[in-house]
C-alpha cells in the first residue's frame, strides 16, 4: 500500500492529466486515466470500507466515502469522484500531521524520562538504564544531567530545575537529606543520593503513565459523539437510500439518475469525520496544556467536571495552611527572664522529645543543644515536659500541668506551650500552623471565576478554623471532623446541590484525604508528586502546593469544553445545512467536499488552540 503522500501526489498527477487531456486532446482516455487515479487515491479507503465490511461493522466514514465515490462513477460522474476521494485524502493526510502536533507538544511538555542513570558499585561509577537500578543504590548525578530516579542528597550541593514536574521557571536549592525527584535537572553541582523508589514506582513512571492513559478516561462530550456517530451513521445511509428512490418512483418526481447523485452527495455531506476527530483532540489538548500548566488531570471527564465546577471543599492542615508547626511567638511575663531565655530553657527541656512540637521548638531555637545542663527529665503524657535546666526546675507544659494565674489571659490562635520556671509561671511559646503564601489571592481568583462556594473542611478545633476561614473569607466553616465525617460532610453538600448540573470538588493534601478525595465530582491532590496516596486517589494533582495552579486548571478546562463545544457547533450546523443543500440539488458534490473535508480541517485547527492556552483566553 502507498504512502498517503505518495497516493495524494500520483491520484492529484492523474486527476489533473485525465482532465487536460480529455478536454484537449483525447477526450477518449479522460476515464481511464481519471480511473487509474481514484484507484490510487481512494485504495486505502476502499481496502478499510472492504475490511469492515468483513468484520460486519462498516458503518464508517470509509464505507461511506465509498458508496458515494463508486456510485458517481456508476452515474459517470468520475471527475466529482475522483475530486471527492482525493479532498478526503488531504483532508485524513491534514489530519495526521495535525495530530502529531498535538502529540508532539505533549510529549515535548512530557520529555522527562531520563536514559541513563550513574550507579556506583564496587567504588566505580556505572552508567546504567534507571530501571536496572536497585532500591538503597547510590547514584551520582552530574551538572547538566537528569535525575533519574526519586533519592535522597547524601553529598553536595547544587540548584535543581523542577520546571518538567511543577511548570514552575524557579529552580530550587538541594543539599543533603532534601528529596530529589526523577525528571528534574541538576543544574551545576555534583550530587551523591540514595535512592528511594525504584524506576518503575518512580514520579516520573507515574505521571508518564497517567498522561498516556488520560485518553481511555472520556469526557461526557467525547462519548457523546462516539455514541452519535454509531447511530448517526446508518441513519444517513438509510436516508440516502430514500432519497435515491422515493421521489423518482414513489413520486415519479425527476429522473433516478439525478436522485441517485444528490442521495451520493448526502453520504459525502454525512461523513462523521469532524465530529469524531476535533471533540477528543480537544481534550487530548486539555490535558497537555494543564500538564504543562504543572496541573495532571487523569482524562477529559475530569477536565470537562473542572469546566463546570461551583463549589470547591479544602482541607485545611496541608491544603490551605503548610502544615508544619512553627514558632510563632515567645512570652515571657517574668521580669528576670527575657525571651531569649525562655526559649533556650523551653529548648533545653524538649531536647529528647520525638513530637513535632518538640522539634519546632529546637530548630527555632537553631544553637546547640548542651546536655549537660540537663538533669531529671520526665515526660507526662497529654500534659509536657519537667526538667533540671542549669539548676532551675523546669515545667513546660498545657494548663493541665501548669497551673496559671488568675489575672492571666491570652488570646492567641494555635498551640500555647506554658513555661514555669522554679514554681513561678514565667511566659509561654505560641506554636501555629502557617497559611501558604498564595492561597488568599488563589480563593479571591477562584471565586472571579465563578466559583459560588469555599468550604474548609478540617480536624482543628473550632477557634483556630475560624481564624484561619475569616483570614481566606472561607464561605462555611466545619470544624473538629474525623476522616470519616468529612467524608459524611461532603455527602450532605452534593445531597444540597444535587438538583444543580454544576461539579463540587475537593482539594486535599492527597494523604489523610483518600475517602473525601475519591467521593467528590473531583478529587484534587496538592503537590502530591512523589505521594502514593495522591496520585492514586486524586482526579486532578496539581505538582506543586499552589492553589493558584487550581484556578489555571479551571482557565484551561473552560477554555477546552468552550472550543469542543464551538467544533460541535460548527460541525452538526454546516452538515445540517449541506444536506439539505444536497437534497434539494443545490450543491455539487464539490460543496459536499467542504462540508466534510473543509469543516474537518477547520475543526481540527481548532482543537490545537487548547495547547496554547493562557489567563487571558
């Protein structure tokens, strides 16, 4: 079988030889010739429409491009045959290059598998394919080079480029112990990392395989069309068949002739071409845009589910807020002691404590830890911590374990760590989460967008929720859940809104989330790369901890089902008015040739709009 190009370049040689030379010089040979064409051009048509016809499923743009071609010829309108197959020939070959670009941009976006990894074994360094890398290996990574594998630093320093993940342009600084995931680039020093995930469980593995298997997911659109062209089909050709016979004997109006043609003409007209091509692509186009927007969205139902979204669930701790404890704020309410010594005697006293807030405290402290000033430590359970600090008794603690004065009062939001010192109350740490630097503007751009509803969802107490949702003008707070009662929350808000055609989504750190995740119309994990969890339970992950990511992925959906819509629109309308056009003799079967083949092309140039899409769309 020849190439397309090459089946388009001889039909087109023949096409316009048959034609010269049967109006200027052997009118004989102008059918032969024009034949010798449409058999080149239309060779691959004609061998799909005979494949499915064995198989019992030929109703398909092949079948019908064949019925109507041979049918022109049977009535010796060969010209319009040959034309018909040879546009529709250009028209499929337009199409392929159009899809490349489509896949090609996807896949330059995605261009993150690394080759070859640098394993040192036996002392030597080893350059190796990633999956012949073993768990707890270590691996060196060069300048310049890509990290192949998910690792940890255990030697060096250097800047990583996370731009193939995140979409973010600012490279990030690595030393030892920070995580570095595979596809990242290292910029300008050498590095020595263990590493932690084998290629084949890697974050590069994983997002690769989400993007390629983002397709089998359709959106609501897409099978709507594939379920339209299946019935669509027989229907016109059933049609056609009618047209062809019911006026010229059932009537006895025209001859069957011209009937016949105009029924060749209708099939042409109804070729489902650009219906089933520009819809997906629009979407497969989507989804490479928010790929490279740093946003994974796992296939078009998800994207079209973004598209038409009102009301947007966060989870607060991780989501909303960093989810670190922090030092917010040392007291001292002792007129002997400044804050700086409370401190050291709060830090000296946590120094052998395993909890977070122990650990918050020592590395806000940031001076070494003397153990020798330390004596007598005890820990109580759900109450702190005593200790023999410098020869001062020690007391650092909740109210259960500090008893505080009367004319005490504090109004701070978050943890309050009391410190006695020798029996006398002497001040307190305050210890709090913090709200992520983007996420105020993020939900003030969200709710620009159409977004109705910000609800938070979160385990904190009630005070500290409510300090955080009136920070971010968070519509409706609920507050002191368990996993299993957000999940019981979300249910009541779909129950609310179930009579709305409108999406609700839930956007949560993707780890203690996985039940809310998975209920929601869309389940939205942040900066989940390299969590299991995440990436598993989410529809949607954003790669880094921005919610300002969630508002380009709603820029992009929209824009995607707009121009979908726009195709289908644009489609169904020149088909329609076509074929009543060729019903009624009114266009040729050159009209009918830019009813399937133009409307295909200009469908297809606008599906590729959806890979450059921006704010300002």
């Amino acid at each position: 079988m020849l190439k397309r190009e090459l089946r388009i370049f001889w039909g087109a040689v023949f096409f316009i030889v048959g034609i010269v030379v049967g109006k200027f010089y052997m009118p004989t040979l102008e059918i032969p010739i024009l034949l010798i064409g449409y058999c080149i051009v239309g060779s691959a048509v004609l061998f799909k429409a005979y494949k499915n016809i064995l198989k019992g499923d030929f109703f398909d743009e092949n079948f019908l491009m064949s019925v109507a071609t041979i049918g022109a010829i049977l009535v010796k309108e060969i010209p319009e045959a040959v034309s018909v197959m040879l546009f529709y020939e250009i028209g499929e070959l337009f199409q392929s290059y159009a899809v490349a670009k489509s896949r090609k941009s996807i896949s330059d976006l995605m261009d993150i598998k690394p080759e070859y990894a640098n394993v040192i074994r036996d002392n030597k360094t080893l350059k190796v394919e990633p999956d012949e890398v073993y768990l707890d290996e270590i691996i060196e990574i060069r300048p310049g080079e890509k990290i192949p594998l998910d690792a940890i630093v255990i030697k060096g320093e250097s800047t990583v480029d996370t731009s193939a993940l995140t979409g973010e342009a600012i490279p990030i600084e690595v030393r030892e112990n920070s995580r570095i995931l595979s596809a990242c680039i290292n910029i300008n020093g050498l590095l020595l990392a263990r590493v932690t995930k084998e290629y084949y469980d890697s974050t590069v593995m994983k997002i690769l395989d989400l993007v390629e298997n983002s397709a089998t997911k359709k959106s609501k659109s897409e099978r709507l069309i594939t379920k339209f062209s299946k019935i669509y089909t027989p229907i016109v050709v059933f049609l056609a068949i009618l047209l062809a016979i019911i006026p010229p004997f059932i009537l006895n109006y025209g001859e069957f002739q011209t009937w016949l043609f105009r029924a060749f003409t209708f099939l042409v007209v109804s070729c489902p071409c650009a219906f089933v091509i520009s819809v997906p692509m629009s979407f497969f186009g989507g989804v490479g845009a928010a790929s490279k927007a740093g946003v994974l969205v796992k296939g078009g139902n998800y994207l079209e589910n973004l598209a038409k979204m009102d009301t947007v669930v966060f989870d607060k701790t991780g989501t909303l807020t960093k989810g670190v404890f922090n030092v917010q704020k040392v007291v001292s309410v002792n007129s002997n002691l400044n804050e700086n010594e409370i401190l050291e005697y709060v830090a000296l006293a946590e120094a052998g404590s395993n909890h977070p807030i122990a650990k918050s405290i020592i590395k806000y402290y940031g001076k070494e830890i003397k153990k020798d000033f330390i004596s007598n430590l005890k820990e109580i359970s759900g109450k702190g911590i005593e200790a023999t600090i410098k020869n001062k008794k020690v007391v650092v603690g909740n109210e259960k374990l500090i008893k505080l004065p009367k004319d005490f009062s504090v109004n701070e939001f978050g943890t309050l760590l009391y410190v006695e010192i020798d029996g006398e109350f002497s001040g307190y740490i305050l210890i709090a989460d913090e709200i992520k630097r983007d996420v105020k503007t993020a939900i003030e751009n969200l709710k620009k967008t159409g977004i109705d509803k910000a609800i938070m969802l979160t385990g904190d107490i009630q005070k500290v929720a409510n300090k955080v949702g009136e920070e971010l003008n968070i519509d409706k707070i609920y507050a002191e859940l368990l996993p299993n009662d957000k999940v019981k929350i979300l249910e009541e808000i779909i129950e609310e809104n179930k009579n709305s055609k409108n999406k609700i989504a839930f956007v949560g750190d993707g780890i203690n989330d996985a039940p809310v995740l998975a209920r929601a119309d869309v389940g939205i994990a942040m900066g989940g790369i390299g969590s299991d969890a995440a990436i598993e339970a989410a529809d949607v992950v954003l790669m880094t901890d921005e919610i300002s990511k969630l508002v380009t992925a709603i820029f992009i959906a929209r824009k995607t089902l707009k121009i979908a819509n726009q195709n289908i629109a644009l489609a169904l309308g020149v088909k329609v008015l076509f074929l009543f056009l060729s019903v009624f003799g009114l266009t040729s079967m050159w009209g009918a040739v830019f009813a399937d083949v133009g409307v295909t092309i200009i469908a297809i140039l606008n599906s590729l709009r959806t890979l450059k899409i921006d704010k300002r769309d």
